[in-house]
C-alpha cells in the first residue's frame, strides 16, 4: 500500500517530504516519478489532470488536499464506488476568515480607492461605513461560514446566514432553501459566498440574486469562480445598484489578461489566496485516513456524492 501525490502546481516535493517526515514506513511518490501503479491505494489529490486516476488499478481513496471537492468530481473516471475525502481544518477556516474580515474593513475605510488615488495623486477624503449600519450575509454555513461568522460576531457585525439544509448556530439567524433565500438577501449589505461549487450552486450569484439585494451592496466571492456569471456582476456594478465586489476566485485562473475586472475600479481581485491549506496542519489528518484505510475503518470527512461536498 503507498500514497501518491498529484497536483498541477510547485508544492509535490514539499508535500511529499512532509509526508515522509512524519510517516517514513508508508511509502509516498510524486506522480511523475516512475512508481509501482498497483501499490497506490491513496491518491492524494489537487487539480489533477483529467484520468490521471485511472491508472491506478486499487485505488481505494482520492483526498483532496482542500476543502474544495468540485474539481474531483469534474474527472469522470474517478470510479463511483471509491471513497472522497476533504479538508477540515481550523487553521484553514481561520485563514478565510481573516482574509474575509480583512476585505471588508478595507472596503468600509475606502484602502482600495485611496491606494488608487495615491497612484493618481489625487487627495480625496471619502465617507466612510461603519460595522454597527451593516448586516454582513454568508452564504454557506459549513466549517468555513460557521468560522466566519463566529468571528465577524466578536467583531460586532451583524450576521445572518443562509444554507441550503437547516443549520442551527447559536447566536446566528440562519435561512434555509430558495424560499427564504430572498429574505436573507434583501437583508444583506455585504454578501459573501462561501458555498461548495455544485450542479445547483453554479452561477447562483447572477442578475436574478443581484436584484434581491439592497442598493448599494457589496459582493465578495471567495469559495470558486463559477458561483459567479462574470457579466451579471459587471451588470449590476455599472448600473449602480452594486457598490463594487472582491474576488478571490475565478472561472479561468490565472485570470485572462483581457478580462475586465482587471481594470474596474470597483472590483477588487486578489489571486486565489484567501487560504490556502497549510502543510503542517493537514499531513496529521490525510495519514490518520491513509491508517484508517489500511486498518478497513472509517475515513473521516468523507464527501456525500449527491450532495458534492
């Protein structure tokens, strides 16, 4: 039994050091070395190349190295019978939530406008929003909404959720399915997404959810770039009924260079780093399943498929 790693980035080698690191008995190879194909039971997976998992005849899991699975279920071969598993990780919910926090208050105090007047020599003093005036809406109460909202609360906002089965949160008024979701939006100032990207969940953020949203709100999507239909955001800022968005994530990364939100005053992007997992914190639980697996007990954090996360 042995371990493989596939990823389309820079971070093989220092996963699988990682790895070896803290369990020299399992064997652990990169998927571009030359490896023993048969002896593979767990893929170890982010962004991988289309059936690049078919080549391993027993396999027995495929864990993403995120929280995010949408990218696996995208890759038909995986076979149906084959267990996924995910990302649970404070360190991972605590960095989104920061980096959330971070977003608004920049917006609130105006950074994004000031950096660009700097750059333009222009002194302009603009009005400023407060956290007592707004209600801030998350849009996906899982581990990731629960740590945000949780944190915006001690932060003194206001904050409503919605999810798409019922969630009781202490503290927090959750809505629940499309027949409250309207409410839920006409409430939110600052609408942020955090959904897991499914069949239902693909291009929710679009003109029909715009419009439910009081004038001048603000949009920030951190969760994957197809939540959002890109011309129905352009839309909806340029008409004014939007004040402006952050985007942390995207349908085409690295983003086109002829892509307008490049240039929009009112978007602010940044290059999908909102969190990013960290390798010392999620090694313990992908080689607690790699023994589980081995043992025959159940994985934690494993993916309902009819659900997509």
């Amino acid at each position: 039994m042995a371990i493989v790693i596939i990823r389309q980035d820079n971070k093989i080698d220092s996963w699988k050091k990682a790895l070896i690191a803290k369990a020299p008995d399992i064997s652990v190879y990169s998927y571009l070395e030359e490896h023993p194909k048969e002896e593979i039971t767990l893929a170890c997976v982010w962004k991988q190349p289309v059936d690049a998992l078919k080549q391993y005849p027993n396999l027995k899991c495929v864990a993403s190295f995120g929280a995010g699975v949408d990218f696996i279920f995208k890759d038909k071969s995986v076979p149906e019978h084959i267990p996924i598993t995910r990302v649970v990780d404070p360190v991972l919910a605590s960095d989104m939530s920061e980096f959330v926090l971070a977003l608004i208050l920049s917006y609130f105090k105006n950074l994004n406008n000031y950096k660009i007047d700097q750059s333009k020599k222009v002194w302009q003093p603009r009005e400023y929003k407060r956290i007592s005036d707004t209600t801030v809406g998350i849009m996906g109460m899982g581990v990731l909404g629960e740590k945000l909202a949780e944190d915006l609360v001690k932060n003194r906002f206001n904050v409503i959720g919605w999810a798409t089965s019922p969630k009781i949160i202490p503290g927090i008024e959750v809505y629940t399915g499309d027949n409250e979701k309207n409410t839920f939006l006409s409430r939110s100032n600052i609408l942020i997404c955090l959904l897991p990207l499914t069949k239902e969940t693909t291009g929710i953020l679009n003109n029909k959810l715009f419009k439910e949203l009081p004038k001048q709100a603000y949009v920030i999507n951190v969760a994957r770039g197809g939540h959002l239909v890109d011309e129905d955001l352009l839309k909806y800022i340029n008409n004014g009924h939007l004040s402006g968005a952050g985007l942390d994530v995207f349908h085409e990364e690295p983003l086109p260079f002829e892509h307008p939100f490049w240039t929009h005053p009112k978007i602010h992007i940044t290059p999908h780093v909102a969190s990013v997992s960290d390798i010392e914190s999620v090694i313990p639980q992908l080689l607690e399943n790699y023994r589980r697996l081995t043992e025959g007990l159940p994985l934690k954090y494993t993916v309902n498929r009819e659900k997509g996360y």
